[in-house]
C-alpha cells in the first residue's frame, strides 16, 4: 500500500479533511481548511503542495 498522509493547509498548517498519497496529483484543487475557514486553490505533484495566486477580478 502507497504512503498516505493528510494534506496541510498552506496558510495554517492545520490539517484538513483530505488525505493525500505519495502519488496523487491534483490541479487547482480548492482546499477548504475548517480551522482557518479559508478556501484556496493548490496543485499537488509528488506530494508536493504549490499555491495557485489568482489575479483579483
């Protein structure tokens, strides 16, 4: 069975609801944190979080 962990909130660092594996990639996820209760988009890649900035409409 593949490594799972939980997948952290980038701005808290609390975790979320999600559980990750090593190999899961995800593109522009929107990642809701229930203790921040802020919601932000993250690409995953080899276990890997980047946070997508969007330009203010």
């Amino acid at each position: 069975m593949k490594h799972m962990e939980w997948l952290l909130c980038p701005i808290c660092h609390n975790k979320t609801r999600i559980k990750i594996r090593e190999d899961t990639e995800l593109k522009k996820f929107p990642l809701y944190c229930p203790k921040c209760k802020q919601e932000i988009l993250i690409n995953v890649k080899l276990s890997n979080i980047y946070v997508i900035k969007e330009p203010d409409a």
